[in-house]
C-alpha cells in the first residue's frame, strides 16, 4: 500500500533536482563577462520605477477568496462521487442542496461586483 | 525501520518550518515556510494511510489558503519590511508558556496507555467515507455550505472597497 | 510501524510552536499563520487517532474535513477583517489596534 507511494517520492526528489541541475549547467557552461548595463535591473526594457513591493489591489485577494471557498465545495463532492452507486436519490438531493447554497453565494459576489475587474 | 525514516523526515520538514513560521523577521518568508509545513503534514498524512486526506491537505492548506495568506500579506505590505519589530514584549513568557505545554503533553501522552487497534484500513473506505458524509453526518454538512456561504458573503462586504 | 506517540509528540509540537507564534507576533497575519498550525495539529492527532484506534469507521476523516471547511472559513473571514483594519486603520500591527482598551 505505502510502497506505491515510492514512485511519487522519487519524482518528487527528481523535480526537486531538476531546476537545480538547469541552473547549474547554465552556471558552468555560460561565458561570464558582467559589465554594468547587463547586470542592471530591468522591466520591460525600462528602468524600474520604486521598489518591487507595491501595493496590490483588493480584488485579488476577492478572487482567492471565492477560489478558497469552492476549492472546500469540491472536496465535499469528492467522497460524493466516489460513493455515488451506493446511494439512493436522496443523496443527490441533498448534494444539489449544498451546491445551491454555496452557487447563491457565488450569485451575491457576482451581483456585488467582486468578479469585475476594476 | 524505511517508514520510521520517513516519518523523521516529514516530522522534521513540517516542525523545522514551523519553527521558521513564527521566528522569521520577514512576514512574507514566514509565509512560504508556512507552505512547506503543510506539506511535511500532508506526508504526515500519507504514512496514516490518509490519502485522501494528504491530497485535501494539499489542495486547500496549501493551493488555496496560503494563497489567500500571501495576497492578504501583499496587500498589507506596508508592515513586511524586515526592519520593522516582529515580535511583541510578551515573546519571553510565550515561548516559556508553549514550552510547558510541549513538556505537559509529551509527558501526558507518554502515560495513557492507547487501545491501539491493529487491523488495515479497508480498500473501500473513501466510499464509506462518502456513504457516512450522506447518510450519518448530513445536517453538519448542510450546514457546512451555510457556514461557507456565509464565510464568502461576510468577507466579501468586509474587504470590498466601498465605492459609490 | 510507527507508534501512536510518535504522531502524538509531533501534533503536540506543531501545536506549542502555533501558540507561541499566537502569542509572540505583532502581525496580524502572523497571529493567523500561528492559528493555522494549531489546526493542523489538531488534525495529525484527528486522523492518527482514527487510523490507530478506529480505522473501520470513517468519523476520524469526516471530522477532519469539517475541520478544514471551518479553517478555510476563518481564514477567509480572518484576513478579510485584517484588510479591512489595514484600510481604516492603516495598521495591522495587533498593539495599536487599541480603540477599545482603557
């Protein structure tokens, strides 16, 4: 049972080394001549205005929020789904039940706005 | 002697990061540690035989609310700057207070004597999981999307900016 | 396999290191980040106790997922409410938060 989960550990080591080794094989196989404009800090071939942290719009973090609450409604539907055939009507019902509350909630963020991007 | 290894690992990951979470200067570094001990606990979870569980673990804690964390944190970014005091007078007597804990609970948890079980977890149990969810435990289900919906609705009106 | 204890010490860590960062931050954020853990210890000892004493019936893992719909639901409401100090207030540092100490 746990071995299966050997195969997932060494791709996730492999994935851990994989941007290490890119890095390192650019370092050692690159020519290395810095002189000041190329290591200068640039946007879009500008010189960078202030500093990296500006401030962020709240609408993101809008976003997220409603990502956050249906990301939790589909871990409900998950055990749902698996267990579908084993269970009646009534079942359904009540899955339609708890989608209906959470899409009146998604009908409020709509209708106040939250999903426009301003 | 391979799973206890493993279970170091993960320990160690999800309680070095934590320790990083609450003594790093930087709120937004503190943040990312935050990311990597949900991660050691999802391990965690793995070596229970909680896939399930290892995989919500990774889709909410750590795809959605540490995004959540780190756009809260951008937005309040004023205050990230590593120059600014992070810890509070009381530091002393909280880390002695959670310290006696630790040593409270260790020492609490080394004198019961467990009923341990040692049977297998059965093939089919995120059925059953889904079956109990509809049969047994609807109405805290139900009321599960009541407290989500009320969740996105208060935090909407919360954090919108009042225009108009 | 591994002992209950084991799990147990970890959550039990996990926990103590949450209340320190609850009671030793002046961020707000961080007051959540340190919530955040205490939960998830919380949850380690859930589901180590259902795989150890109880892993016929699911009640362990139901639990648990009720447990993360109501941490998301805190965070969510949580760091909305920090937003919304932040814009009045301009702060969130905990300590100048004061308006209603005397």
């Amino acid at each position: 049972m746990l071995s299966d989960y050997v195969f997932i550990g060494l791709f996730a080591i492999v994935a851990a080394i994989f941007p290490f080794a890119g890095f390192a094989v650019s370092y050692l196989v690159r020519p290395k001549r810095p002189d000041p404009v190329k290591s200068d800090v640039y946007e879009c071939g500008m010189k960078p205005i202030g500093e990296a942290w500006v401030q962020f719009k709240v609408q993101y973090y809008l976003y997220a929020l409603i990502f956050v609450i249906f990301d939790v409604m589909s871990v409900f539907l998950f055990p749902w789904a698996v267990a579908y055939h084993t269970l009646g009507l009534y079942a359904l019902v009540e899955m339609c039940i708890f989608l209906g509350i959470l899409v009146g909630g998604l009908i409020y963020a709509w209708r106040k706005g939250a999903l426009r991007w301003v | 002697m391979v799973l206890q290894a493993v279970f170091m690992l993960f320990s160690a990951m999800a309680v070095g990061a934590a320790l990083a979470v609450v003594t790093n200067k930087n709120i937004f570094h503190s943040a990312l540690f935050l990311v990597v001990a949900l991660l050691g606990v999802a391990g965690l979870y793995v070596l229970l035989e909680a896939p399930f569980i290892a995989v919500v673990q990774v889709l909410i804690y750590v795809g959605a609310i540490s995004t959540l964390i780190l756009f809260a944190i951008m937005l309040t970014r004023r205050l990230m700057d590593a120059s600014e005091r992070q810890r509070n007078e009381q530091w002393f007597i909280s880390a002695i207070v959670a310290v006696g804990l630790f040593i409270v609970l260790v020492l609490s948890v080394g004198q019961v004597h467990w009923p341990v079980v040692h049977t297998d977890v059965p093939e089919n149990h995120l059925n059953r999981l889904g079956q109990d969810l509809m049969e047994h435990y609807v109405l805290p289900f139900e009321v599960t999307a009541v407290l989500l919906l009320a969740a996105l609705v208060g935090a909407i009106v919360i954090a919108r900016e009042r225009t108009r | 396999m591994i002992p209950l204890h084991w799990f147990l010490i970890v959550a039990a860590a996990l926990f103590c290191i949450g209340l320190y960062g609850v009671l030793s931050r002046r961020n707000a954020v961080g007051i959540l980040m340190g919530i955040e853990l205490m939960l998830n210890a919380v949850n380690v000892n859930l589901v180590a106790f259902w795989r150890y004493l109880d892993p016929l019936e699911s009640l362990g893992q139901v639990f648990v997922l009720f447990v993360l719909a109501v941490a998301a639901a805190e965070a969510a409401v949580g760091l909305a409410l920090i937003i919304a100090i932040y814009r009045n207030r301009d702060t969130i540092i905990v300590e100048d938060i004061d308006l209603m100490k005397w």
